[in-house]
C-alpha cells in the first residue's frame, strides 16, 4: 500500500493538484487559491498531463467553465480548468455538468488553471448555501485586506466562530479553530497555541449552545465538540454523552474524552454513577464496547445523561 503511494506521489511530482494528506477547510483555500469563482459545470475531456508525462502514463480531465461570477482573479467569461485523472485518493475536484460550483484554482503557468485542493477545492452547491459560502468568502477577503496582524487575527478568529454558528459552514470553522497556530498573525516566539484556546468567553459560549440547539450530530458537530472538550462545562459533559447514545456506531472515538471528562466533572451524582460502573470490572480500553453492547448499558449512559440535567436545574 505504502509502495503504491508512494509511487503515485514520485510520479505526480509537484503538480498543484498533488495528493493532500490532510483536510483543506474554507480559510485556506481562500488564502491560497489564485482564482474563486463561481461557475456553470461542464463535461471533460481526457488529455495527456504535460506537466508530469512519464511515456504518457498520467492524464488530465479538461473543462471549459461557464463563469457565473469572479470572486478573486481577473475577469473571464469561461475558464479551462485541468484537475489530474491519475490521482483517485484523494478524490479529484469535479465539475458536473448543469450544476454550479464554488471552485478554488490555481495558476499553472500555462494556457490553463489548475483545481486546488482536490475535491475540497470544487463545491457543489444549492442556492441558499451558495449564498452563505459567498458570503463567508467574501468575508475573509475583507479581512485579508486588514493591515495589522493583530487586528487581522481578531478579525479571523471571529469569522471562524461565525462559521460554527450556520451549520451549512460549520465543519469549516470548527476544523480550523482546532488546528490553525495563531503565531501566524501574532509572534513566532509565543508558544503554540490553536484559535480554540484563545477564544473568549462570549465566544466558547456561543459555540456551546451552537452543540447544546443541535438536532443532529455529523461531522461537523464531532469536529466542533472535539474542539470544545477541553473546556470544564458541564453542558459539555451532556452533550458527550447524548453524541454517544446518537452514534454508538462511532462512539468508541469520543470514549477516552468521555472518561476524562466524568473522571473530574462537577456533576457529583454522574461522576458517581461513572465510577460505580467502573469499578464493577470494565477496563478502560473496553469502556465503548460496555457502553455500546445492550440495552441495559444504554440506559446506564441514559440515566448519567438525567443526573447532569438534574445537578443543572438545581444550580450545582
């Protein structure tokens, strides 16, 4: 396996459309794209990829692209756009055909643009998403244009939270709020620390009750409660529990957070719950496979859920 990518990524060279290893949220592709517009999908044509033709092995798929509207770079009625046919993991950026897309491009130097990021890089969407993806991209092209890193770190720091707050653009806030080091905009000298653990209080608690109004937990809400977890909030402690009883299929990820997170909760009665079912013989490791196996354990997981509403309402 280790050999096939490898070899993938040796003859792909350093093409823009190369294999990214980790996610590429909406802040970055701003950051980085040369071209975001957005545009009319259209059907391809295979051609044979130039920039990396080793005895014509590695193709491209070519588009000509309707422009609805230029958001960064210059003004075009149709863009000629290549993303690679070589590369299935990650998946290329698409463009279907009759569907309007928000895509992310970058200059190659040539008669054409390249998609970047791969499929992170071309998002298809519905009007009314279209128009808070814009919207929040427009944004931060504002904020790009502020002088003083200070400012701009502020300024960058609340539209990610603002992100978490609609959940069409939630998963991209809430993975960066986790993973982007500040020193970026303040000093390189300052220890490394990620947006989350600078947020202020009226932010964390926006951000809880975005967890708390939730009716569903995918992966952006995952994403954003990962994030949170560290924070000593016994609405926190809930959540994590209702996210296990929600998705027991997945549950075994939030487990080792769960249990740190009763071990030194302030809710006397689930803490006490916890260690009453922990000293009853379940090891650690096998925590989730306890909590996920029947009937019985779920309604355990339940009734912690009922002691931290209960401890709530009484102010303790």
């Amino acid at each position: 396996m280790w050999f096939v990518l490898l070899a993938t990524l040796f003859l792909h060279g350093s093409s823009v459309d190369e294999y990214y290893a980790s996610a590429i949220p909406l802040r970055r592709l701003i950051e980085e794209a040369d071209v975001i517009a957005i545009v009319e999908g259209a059907k391809s044509i295979r051609v044979i990829d130039e920039e990396n033709d080793y005895e014509r092995r590695l193709m491209d798929d070519e588009y000509q692209l309707k422009v609805v509207k230029i958001l960064i770079g210059a003004a075009a009625k149709e863009l000629t756009v290549r993303t690679s046919a070589s590369i299935i993991c990650p998946a290329p950026a698409s463009f279907e055909e009759g569907k309007r897309h928000l895509v992310f491009l970058a200059d190659s130097g040539k008669s054409y643009l390249k998609s970047y990021g791969s499929f992170y890089g071309s998002k298809q969407l519905q009007p009314e998403a279209m128009k808070v993806y814009v919207k929040a991209v427009q944004r931060k092209i504002e904020i790009e244009k502020i002088e003083k890193n200070e400012e701009q770190y502020v300024q960058t720091q609340e539209w990610l939270v603002q992100l978490c707050e609609d959940p069409i653009t939630r998963w991209e806030g809430a993975y960066d709020l986790d993973h982007i080091d500040i020193r970026k905009w303040t000093r390189q000298d300052l220890i490394w620390k990620y947006f989350m653990e600078c947020l202020s209080e009226e932010q964390i608690e926006r951000l809880i009750v975005v967890l708390v109004e939730t009716k569903k937990y995918d992966s952006a809400e995952w994403t954003l409660f990962y994030g949170l977890r560290k924070f000593d909030d016994p609405r926190l402690l809930e959540i994590a529990l209702e996210m296990t009883l929600a998705n027991f299929e997945n549950q075994y990820q939030l487990t080792p957070r769960l249990q740190e997170a009763l071990r030194r909760s302030k809710c006397y009665k689930a803490r006490h719950m916890f260690e009453e079912h922990w000293v009853c013989g379940v090891k650690e490791e096998d925590w989730w496979l306890f909590l996920s196996s029947g009937k019985e354990e779920k309604a355990v997981v339940k009734e912690i859920v009922a002691a931290i509403r209960e401890e709530m309402e009484n102010g303790k």
